[in-house]
C-alpha cells in the first residue's frame, strides 16, 4: 500500500511532471516505508522503491544479448533528403500519401528494459546493438523508470526501448556541483548521462539526475493488440513509462517538415537536448511490410538538426566594449558553417574563461553555435596547436577611448574605467546619468539619446548641457514645443543634490544607498574625489571593492574632465553638511546576497528594500556575506552559501525580516 503510494507520487512528480504532495511530504512516506521494511524484512519486495538504490559495486557489468537488436536510424540532413524517404516509403508501399509519427530525436544513449509479468527484471545498454551491457543497478536509481508497470492487461514478457538523458538544467546543476566539489565537469548532458549510466556504483547514478523517454519495443509476449504507432506510445504512457508529448501523427512529406520546424522553432525551450526529429511510418502493418535494410529500418529515418559544433582555426582575438564598459575577447575565425549560419566571430566570454581554456590565436578550436545563441569557442583543440600560436593578454587600456582597465576583485570581467566619456558606453552613461533618480531631465529618453549619440550632437552627459532649442528641434518627433520644454527640463536639472550626482555618476558598484552614504559623510564631491580607498571604506558598507570602484573612477582623467565640463556648463550641486553616520536602520553592517527569483517582489525591490534599511547587497558570495536570500530557481551563490556557511533565507523569512508579513 505504501509502496504503490509512493510509486505513485514518483509517476506524479517524474512522469507526469505534476507532484500531489511536497518534497517533504514524500520523503516522509519513504523514511516510513524504509523503516517498515527493516521491521519486517519479508514484506520488502524486488520492486520496492526503496529498491532504487543498494547493493555493493560491480566489479564488472555482464553482457546482456537483446532478443531483438537494438537498430540505428538512417540520417537525413535536408529536405530533399526527407523527400527522397518519403518516395521510396510510398513506392515501397504502393500508396499516394503515408502516415507518420513524428518524434524528437534524443541526444541521450538507447537503452533496453526487459519487463517480465510487468516487473522491470533487467536494463542493458544499446553496445553493438546485438549485446550491450548490464546495467540494471543504475536503471533502477531512474525514479521515472517504473519498477512495476501500471494498468491490466500487461504482456507476460517485453522490452521497451528508449532513451535515457539528463535535463538540461538538471545538467548545469550537475556541473555547478563538480565544480564546487572541484571535480571534473561535463561537456554536455549526454556526455554526463553517459558517463552516469556506466558506474558500477550505484549509488554514483543515484546521485545524478537521470530520465527516461520511452519510444518503441523490442520483444514482446502477450499484451493488447495494437496496429499503430501511435497507438504503441499512447500504450505504454498508459503502463507508467515515460513517453515524450512532443510527439504527433502526420500525413505526407510537408507533414513531415511541418513536424520539423515546429519542434526546431521549439528546440531551445523543450528541457532536454535533441539533435533531430525522427520520422516512423505509423501503421505498424506497413513497418514490417518495408522492413530492414543492413542495419536500419526502412520505414524510419533521422533528420538532424545542423550540427551546432565545428572545427575551424582562431586568427585573431579581439576585445568588444559592451555598453556598460565590459571588455570582451572576441576570436575572429576563419570562415566555418555551423548551427546552419557561417560563423566568423565567436566569443571567448571574458579574461578567467580564456585563461581556463587556453585559447590562443592560431589555434583550432571548437565552435559551437545552438540556435540563437551567440557563437561561442568552446575548447581549443591541443593536438592541433602549431609552434607559432600565440596567447592573447587583455589590454590594459580600453581599445575604444583609451581610459585604464580595471578589474574588481570579485568579478571576471574587465571594465573600462571611462565610464563617462568611452564612446562604447556613452548611450548607456547619458540615459543613467538623465533618469529620474539621477539628474531627472524630464524627456530624455532611449530615442532621444540614440539620435543625440548616432548624430554626434552628444559625447558626454556635459554636452546635454550645452544644446540649442534649434537643434533639438530638427530631431525626429520633435517639435519646437518639445525641444523648448527639454532645455527647460535640463534647466532645471542643473542643481541636484549631491548624493543624486554622485548616482548619476554611474560608478559601478555606487548605487542610491552608496551614493547617498558618501555624500553624507564627505560632504562635498571635492573630499570624494580626492579619498584614498581607506578613506572611502570609513563610510559604513563601503568595503574594499566598491572603495576600489569609486576609487579609479576619479582616477580617470577622462570623468574628471567631463565633470568638469559639467560644472562650467552650469551644474551645480549642493554641499552638504557631513552628519555623523547614524545607525542607518536594522540591517545596518549586514550584507546580503540575492540569487533565484521572489515571488512577490522584483530584485530591484529587493534590494531597495534591504538598502532602505542600511544593508547593503552584494553581487557574489563570500565569507564576509551574513545572508543569502533564496528565491526560486537559486543559482550556484545558494551553494557557495552553504559552502561557506552563510545563513540563507527563503523568501517568508526574508519578507518577516523586512517586516513585510
Ligand atoms: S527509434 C529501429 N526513436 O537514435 C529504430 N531512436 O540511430 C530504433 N534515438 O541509438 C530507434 N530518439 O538512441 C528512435 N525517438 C527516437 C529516438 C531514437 C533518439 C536514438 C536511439 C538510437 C539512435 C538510432
């Protein structure tokens, strides 16, 4: 009873993807029904989940002959090709027009179960495809593989084939894992899946995440009679077993492609990685009348998607200036076809990730490009590496304005430092510096700024200051009237307080709470600029990173220049006076790390909430974090927390602390 119950709770949550009960609920029943069986060993059975995972090591898996071998599928790389398969599948047929089921194909590994009187007795590996290997142990850890299948009128012996594969994000929380644990990670899921599947320690698998799709049999013995397909999936969904619902009956070549652009359109959403569709003719009468040809069905067949890796050889590295001041390395390629497009930049992401994969110009490396996703150079092949290759330093000054290049100790990137006057970063710098809780210049917005910057009428925030009516006027949308009202805006933009300048700065690192803070003790922007680091980390949750930030910021001769210009362009701040920092609020002193997602408050609100109070937050984790909130979906900072022991907090105990339930 309480194994059905939890065999049960394992379809809901595995198969179906809809849980009844909590995660808590369910390892209650399992302790419970662990215990039960240890009270009484003769109730335990060989399909009991509490079976899933046991036994000592292999020492070797066993080989396991398939009464039906386990076939490969002809490949088709185009339409034509698709064309091609669907005549010969009707000229072998005699018909006009023929049915298919279109499924994904998985980019996992085949895999054998063998259900004897609806007990799942043994699993094997696909090997040549006559024998493979044993490896029930592990197949049993796959909570989505039923151990007993469901339903009545159940064949006295069968295998069903299909696929066993990793999720997507299954597999980036796998590798997040062996990072953290130091250990080596995967290339891909199916690689990980691979590599999980052939442990000879179960309790190994156990610990990775493995699913099942089912898409065919092997041999069979008794069962319902069934004609389709089709109908052969709809069966076996209704045993128990994992079956795909990306799946569909359809007529004729265009149904065909029909299938294979909607799931191609899909590729990226769906929660695992496929590399094609497959295409089966769905009457199962006509499948036998065409039959096989050497190794592979003749009423089957493969279209893949364009491969999405190639080989081709890096012929310089470059570096991009991304708007907010990010440098990125760039490898200029020799031409290549991937992902169906011709590639000839890829981005090697930023200085650490370079350094990792040891890319240098010459090399040949992999690209890889997956859908709409930018190019990447994934690793560098070493066997290939000619005597002339050459490692690429970052520059230390930015290749667009020529200001330093710093890097905060707790970020992997590298950023100019001429946040106000880099042409890279001008679009991005004059919108912060307008907004309402910067300089609050009513009107100015994204499509203003693009034309002030794409018609170079504008380079710094100091030259919005020095624009005519005349000219603002001439601009796309806007009448003399608008143009009137915006230098009024500017106007009255010209006095802010200084903790609002010192924002609109757009220093990284300095948002509101900072700026705010080093008004209030400095005073005067004077005695910011002119702060040693160790002066600046005196104002309370300034630490060593954001005193760094402030710090070479006004060291750029470039800000300091526009700041300038601002001034003699007629804006002026107020001083104010320093106040002895009073205990900000509760968090005062605290900081806080955000990863996941709340459900009832934006990250931005978050944070302002935590800054309202005198906390400050953080971008990473480190020992000197006191909380880590965790939303939905936390990242690897939810891990790092529990590394380095940092206490963390759901979002109930998060909004209590804010006194917001
Ligand atoms: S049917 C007789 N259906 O593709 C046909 N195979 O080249 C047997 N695969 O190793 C295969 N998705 O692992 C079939 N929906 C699907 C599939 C699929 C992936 C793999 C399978 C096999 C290979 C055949």
């Amino acid at each position: 009873m309480l194994r059905a119950q939890i065999e049960h709770h394992n379809y809901r949550y595995y198969v179906l993807d809809d849980p009844e009960i909590t995660d808590a609920e369910y390892d209650r029943l399992f302790r419970e029904l662990v215990q039960l069986e240890a009270e009484h060993p003769q109730l335990a059975t060989a399909d009991s989940p509490t079976r899933r995972v046991g036994g000592a090591p292999l020492a070797e898996f066993s080989a396991v002959t398939h009464r039906v071998p386990m076939l490969s599928l002809n490949n088709a790389f185009s339409e034509d090709e698709v064309a091609a398969f669907d005549r010969r599948v009707r000229e072998g047929l005699g018909l006009d027009v023929v049915e298919y089921v279109g499924e994904p194909k998985f980019d996992g590994l085949a895999i054998s179960l063998r259900y004897e009187a609806g007990v799942f007795v043994q699993g094997a590996t696909r090997g040549d495809g006559r024998t493979g290997e044993d490896v029930t142990p592990n197949l049993r850890t796959i909570r989505s593989i039923p151990l007993r299948l469901r339903a009545n009128e159940i064949p006295f012996l069968m295998e069903v084939r299909g696929e066993v594969l990793l999720f997507k994000q299954d597999f980036k929380r796998l590798n997040e894992r062996q990072r953290t644990l130091g250990e080596k990670e995967f290339a891909n899921p199916r690689n990980a899946a691979a590599g999980s599947l052939r442990q000879l320690d179960s309790h190994v698998t156990a610990a990775r995440p493995l699913r099942f799709y089912a898409y065919g049999i092997g041999d069979i013995e008794g069962g319902p009679a069934i004609t389709r397909h089709s109908g052969l999936l709809d069966w076996l969904e209704s045993l128990g077993l994992p079956v795909c619902e990306e799946r569909d009956v359809v007529r004729g070549p265009q149904g065909l492609l029909q299938f294979y652009r909607s799931l191609a359109e899909r590729r990226e959403t769906l929660a695992y990685d496929i590399d094609g569709v497959v295409y089966k003719v769905n009457p199962l009468e006509q499948q036998q009348e065409l039959g096989f040809i050497a190794r592979a069905p003749r009423f089957a067949i493969a279209h893949k998607f364009p491969a999405e890796e190639a080989l081709t050889e890096v012929v310089a590295i470059d570096v991009q200036v991304g708007r907010t001041g990010a440098l990125t390395p760039v490898a200029r390629l020799k031409p290549v076809f991937v992902g169906g497009a011709t590639v000839t930049n890829a981005t090697l992401h930023n200085e650490d990730e370079l350094k990792r994969k040891d890319i240098r110009i010459g090399d040949t490396v992999v690209v890889r490009r997956a859908g709409d996703v930018i190019p990447e150079v994934v690793k560098a092949v070493s066997e290939k590496r000619p005597a002339h290759a050459r490692v690429f330093h970052m520059p230390a000054q930015c290749p667009v304005c020529g200001s330093s290049v710093i890097r905060l100790p707790e970020e992997s990137v590298v950023r100019c430092s001429g946040g106000l006057y880099c042409p890279a970063q001008r679009k991005q710098a004059i919108l912060h510096f307008a907004s309402r809780r910067a300089m609050d210049i009513e009107g100015m917005g994204e499509r203003l700024v693009e034309q002030l910057v794409d018609r170079e009428l504008v380079k710094t925030p100091a030259d919005l200051y020095a624009l005519k009516a005349v000219t603002l006027a001439d601009l796309e949308r806007m009448g003399e009237k608008s143009a009137q009202n915006l230098i009024d805006a500017l106007d009255r933009s010209k006095r802010p307080t200084l903790d609002r300048f010192i924002y609109a700065l757009g220093i990284r690192n300095v948002g509101e709470a900072t700026a705010r803070d080093l008004a209030r003790h400095f005073g005067s922007l004077e005695k910011i600029v002119g702060a040693t680091e160790e002066d600046l980390q005196q104002v309370p949750d300034v630490g060593p990173v954001v005193a760094y930030s402030i710090r070479r910021f006004f060291a750029e001769r470039h800000n300091r220049e526009v700041i300038e210009h601002l001034r003699r362009r007629g804006v002026n701040w107020a001083e104010q006076a320093t106040e002895p920092q009073k205990a900000a609020g509760r968090f005062s002193g605290k900081t806080f790390v955000l990863t996941g997602t709340l459900a009832s408050m934006t990250r931005e609100e978050a944070r302002q909430g935590i800054e309202d109070r005198g906390g400050k937050v953080a971008g990473s984790v480190s020992k000197k974090t006191d909380f880590v909130v965790a939303g939905a979906d936390p990242g690897s900072k939810l891990d790092a927390a529990r590394a380095l022991g940092v206490t963390v907090l759901d979002e109930a105990e998060f909004l209590k602390l804010i006194g917001k339930e």
